[in-house]
C-alpha cells in the first residue's frame, strides 16, 4: 500500500478542493457537487481500475513494468519499422515521469503541512520552513534504502487509508445523497449547465488519478495478484469515501473549501490528522523518487544516460536501489518548487500536464502491443483503452490550460532532460563511429599477430569491447606498441537485452578465435547489475581452461574534445563532453577491483 499506491493515495489532500478553486465552480449548488463527484468516480474506475489494475498490468516484461518495459514490449511486437517512433515514446514518458518526480513531493508535503494553519493559525508562516526540512530528511535517507524505509513507515499507510474511510463515511451518514453521483449523467449535467469551464474541470479532475504510472511501474515488486487484492479491497474504497465524504461537507458547508479535506475531522482531531498525512505523504514521495531510481538506473542500462554511482540497498530485490547524483538533483529542483509556488494550490497549477502525457503514452504503447499480440479479449481490451485514451486527451487539454500558471515547469524538466537523453546516446554512437576506425575484424588481427610473431606474456588480461564483432584497438595498440600477446587473451562484451533480467547460466556464450585467444559475449538484463569478473567465472564454469586469477583488466578511456565535425550543436557537443568527463568511471561500473584495472585511451573529436 505504502510503496504501490502512496501516490494515488494522498490526491484527497488537495484533489477535491483544487476542482473547485481551478475551475471556479460554486460549491454551494448540489448539481456541481454531485457533477464533479461523478467525474472523480468514473476517473478513477476507468484510468486506474480499468486501464492500469486491469489491462496494463498484464502486460508485464518479464515480471517488470514502466513506461520503458512497456516501450521495450511494444518494439519487441511490433517490428524493426516502428522501433524509431516507439523509442522516442518511451523517452519522452521517462523524461516527464522525472518531472512527477520533483513535483510530487513538493505538492504532497506541502498540502499535508498547510493542515497546521487550521490546527495552529500562528504557524501559518511557518509552512514552507517545516515542508523543506521535511523533505531535507526525506531526502537524506534514501541512503538507507526503500526497504528499511518502508518497513519503519510501511503500518501508517493501513492507518491512513482506514482513516480516509472512516472520515469520508461520518460524513456522507450526514448527507447521503452525494451517493447517487455514481451515476454517470450527473458527470455530462455539469459540463452541459457550464461548458465553458469543462477542461479545466478536467484539468483538475486529473488530479484524483495522478499515480497511475507509479502504480505500473512498481510492478515488479509484488507482481500483479497483490496489487489488484490492495486495490480492490482497500485503496479504491476508502479513496471513493474520502471523495464523496468531502462533497457531503461541502454541501453542509460550502465555506469548507478552504480546507475540505481536514475539515472531516472534528477540532480536536486536527493535529493528529496532520501528523499523519505528513507520514503518508512522505511515504508516497517515497514511492515517487524510488521510482525515479529504478528508471534512471534502466534507462543508463539501455545507453540513454551516462554511467552513474548505484548503491544497491537490497540484499534481497535487486530494483532496490539509490543514485546519489538523482536523488541531490531530485532534491534540490523539489525544494526550489516549494520556495518559487509557496503552496498547493499553486503546485497544482503544475501538476498533471507531464502526468497526463506519460500515462496517454502507456494507452498508445499498450495499444501497439494489443494490435500486435493474439491475447483473449483482444478486441474488447482495445475498444476500452481507446476510450480510456480519449478521457486522457481531455486530461492533457485540461492541463495544458495551466501553462501560464506552472503547468510549463514539468514540460521544461521533462524536455531538458530528454534533449540530454538524445545528446549522450547520438554522442556515443558518433564516438563508437570515430573509434571503431582503429577496430580490426578478428581474422585481421589473428593474421596481424601471425605477421608480428609478439612475445607471449604468462598472464591473463580481459580487453573490454563494445562491439562483438571487432577487436577493440586497446588491445591493437598493444600489439602493434608493445609486441606483446598474453598467454590467455580475452575480449568481453557486455550487451543488454530488452528484457528485465537474464537467466543466470544462459547470460555468457565464448569462443576460442585462435590458441589463447577468446571471445566473450554476455548479455545481461536492464535490470541487472552489470559484474564482468561474474560473469567471466559465469564462463570459466563451462570453460576449465581460463585462468582468471591476478586477471588485469583493459579499459578503454577516451578523452571527448570539440573540434571535430559532426551533425551537433556547439552546446550538445559541451554538454556531451562535460557528460562524459563526469560519467562514473568504469571499473566501479562494471564492479571490477582497482587494482586490477589497466587504462588506455587518446583524444576523441566530435
């Protein structure tokens, strides 16, 4: 509950009340309220429970879920022809749920710390305060690691969604007509009696179902059965009686909107309440960045981003990991989010346009894959994800209404960090193009050594290579410098499949080019640490004749400079070159010891 649905789990905190504010609806008229309420209804039963708990989690990637399982999926189904299109797809929905990212904590803390101007009207002005030291916290303990984290925090969130329940049913025992909301033409009454405001009520609307893409992307840790049981049996009831109870209120007292949420509670009560939603809001932030974790350390995996440091925080689930540069630019971004807006209701001006896009992103992705897969139903899933995808064009019209009040801030985020996706993986492909001049095919080099007749050295040296079909010119330098070949010799490749993980045992294939001389191929899952010295003892169980103790290392380590010619920009070739210089280095990436790593390398111009 606390890792799965934290995030979809604290929307009542300022959802609600952001409809009415945003759109500028009266709260005093029965017919909004049961209006809005119906929409919040059929949101919820249609994007979360319909598309994400009941379609696209069935679409997993080998136990694993995410916009970049999902793009990985759709690519693998649909053909070398849609590749291009369906991998932009999946950066652009990366790129903003990075933007979900810093805002998410921001708008969460802070909505669940505002609850103090009610409980203590004198520490109104100390809102913003407490929030960034909250979230200075928060942060400083993802060093620790989401397990230990949610085992210390993970009870409160069966405490919040029970209190969610027992608010919202206290209140709507008071009013119960906000019941017949349920049905949908209460929905089309509202937008029919005021047209005019109908995106961005949508727009506001969209706020109820934020956590829809968190909700996937935690799939690989507790598979779908368990997801779908939480849902069903606790998180989407108490949610739908917070909702209504709130609407209850506002009918018995439309000056409630101030604060609808804490006004459930009685006076007393006030204080505990905020303390509570503090914790959950907390744990649905962590939820969030864990997430930014997993998919910055996918997204390196597959070459979109520069090697960074990843602290594996599990012994015992391998996605449970930190990334320290991701988490300080996490925090930083958030808390100038929280100074710049200064409260939730600005916040929610920015909120839910790059959400909005990534989760219709995940309709377009699971379509490909539906048109191109023989799963039962076919027809009937496709028919209901298209008009899933037609509410979400509304949600991301909505949004885009908010452009002018901060709705811009994820659309920037998310487009900076794409054009820096773009400009490492286009710089690497332009260095490998430049490098692999200095290649040579493997029976060129076996007929080099046969011509330079080298002297054979008693020791066992691994030359990485990126490419499996050529010898890397560390190890042609070396022969053509030194005329020297080692007397056990071996060219390793690490490739990454689209596949989460590979099973251990099929992950190495070798071959012997000539006597002394091999190559290995290992290929490894996005989700996968990447370990060479495993891998090679992967290879030595299959092959007794390698002799990996005291094995050096070669790594190649080019320095990027910016004379060169090429299709960048003067900036992509800065950027890509400070990238480059400040990648984590690659022995500590590809967990080899220090002391065994020999480095080689020249001037590369871009």
């Amino acid at each position: 509950m606390g890792v799965v649905f934290g995030d979809v789990g604290t929307s009542p905190l300022y959802a609600f009340r952001a409809v009415f504010t945003v759109s500028g609806l009266s709260p005093a008229e029965l017919a909004n309220i049961q209006g809005v309420l119906s929409l919040v209804f059929w949101s919820i039963a249609s994007v979360v429970a319909l598309k994400y708990v009941t379609i696209v989690l069935r679409a997993d990637n080998d136990g694993e879920g995410g916009v970049l399982a999902l793009m990985q999926l759709a690519r693998g189904s649909a053909g070398t022809r849609a590749a291009v299109p369906l991998t932009l797809m999946g950066l652009i929905g990366c790129a903003l749920f990075f933007g979900d990212g810093v805002i998410t904590p921001a708008i969460s803390v802070l909505s669940a710390v505002e609850g103090l101007e009610l409980a203590a009207p004198s520490l109104a002005g100390s809102v913003v305060p407490i929030t960034v030291v909250i979230l200075l916290v928060l942060f400083r303990l993802q060093r620790k690691g989401t397990e230990r984290i949610g085992r210390a925090f993970g009870p409160i969130m069966l405490l919040w969604f029970t209190v969610l329940a027992v608010l919202g049913t206290l209140s709507i025992v008071q009013s119960p007509e906000v019941l017949v909301a349920v049905h949908p033409a209460y929905a089309f009454a509202l937008f029919i009696d005021h047209p005019g405001i109908a995106l961005a009520v949508f727009g506001a609307v969209f706020l109820c179902v934020t956590g829809g893409e968190a909700l996937y992307a935690d799939l690989g840790h507790f598979g779908r059965p368990a997801i779908a049981r939480a849902w069903y049996f606790l998180v989407w009831p108490a949610l739908l009686l917070n909702y209504f109870g709130q609407g209850a209120l506002l009918l018995r007292d439309p000056a409630a909107l101030a604060s609808p949420f804490y006004k459930l509670a009685p006076a007393a009560m006030v204080l505990p309440l905020v303390l509570l939603a503090t914790a959950a809001t907390v744990i649905a932030s962590q939820a969030v960045i864990s997430g930014v974790f997993s998919i910055a350390r996918q997204c390196q995996q597959l070459g979109f981003l520069p090697r960074m440091r990843i602290v594996h925080s599990s012994e015992e689930a391998i996605g449970q990991v930190y990334v320290p540069f991701v988490n300080w630019a996490l925090c930083l971004m958030t808390l100038l989010l929280v100074v710049a807006f200064g409260s939730s209701d600005r916040l929610a001006g920015a909120y839910g346009v790059g959400v909005s896009i990534t989760m219709a992103l995940d309709t377009l992705l699971m379509l490909v894959l539906l048109a191109a897969t023989q799963r039962q139903l076919r027809g009937l899933q496709m028919g209901l994800m298209i008009g899933v995808l037609a509410l979400e064009a509304l949600y991301i019209l909505g949004n885009l209404q908010k452009l002018g009040d901060g709705g811009w801030v994820p659309l920037a985020l998310g487009s900076t960090l794409f054009f820096l996706m773009q400009t490492w993986r286009s710089g690497r492909d332009v260095v490998a193009s430049r490098t692999a001049r200095e290649d040579l095919r493997p029976a060129e080099f076996v007929a080099l050594v046969d011509r330079l007749q080298p002297t054979v050295v008693d020791r066992t040296v691994v030359f990485l290579s990126g490419n499996a079909e050529l010898m890397p010119r560390t190890l042609v330098r070396n022969l053509q410098t030194n005329r020297v070949l080692h007397a056990q010799t071996i060219v390793m490749t690490l490739h990454t499949a689209s596949v989460p993980r590979v099973d251990f045992g099929s992950r190495v294939r070798l071959h012997e080019l000539r006597p002394g001389l091999y190559r290995v191929v290992a290929t490894i899952g996005f989700m996968d640490r990447p370990d060479i010295p495993a891998l090679l003892r992967e290879a030595q169980r299959r092959h007794k004749e390698l002799e990996l103790r005291g094995a050096a290392y070669v790594i190649g380590r080019d320095d990027v400079v910016t004379t060169g010619r090429s299709d960048f920009t003067r900036l992509q070739k800065a950027l890509f070159a400070f990238m480059s210089r400040n990648a984590e280095f690659a022995g500590d990436h590809f967990g080899i010891p220090a002391e065994q790593i020999l480095e080689s390398g020249g001037q590369v111009a871009i």
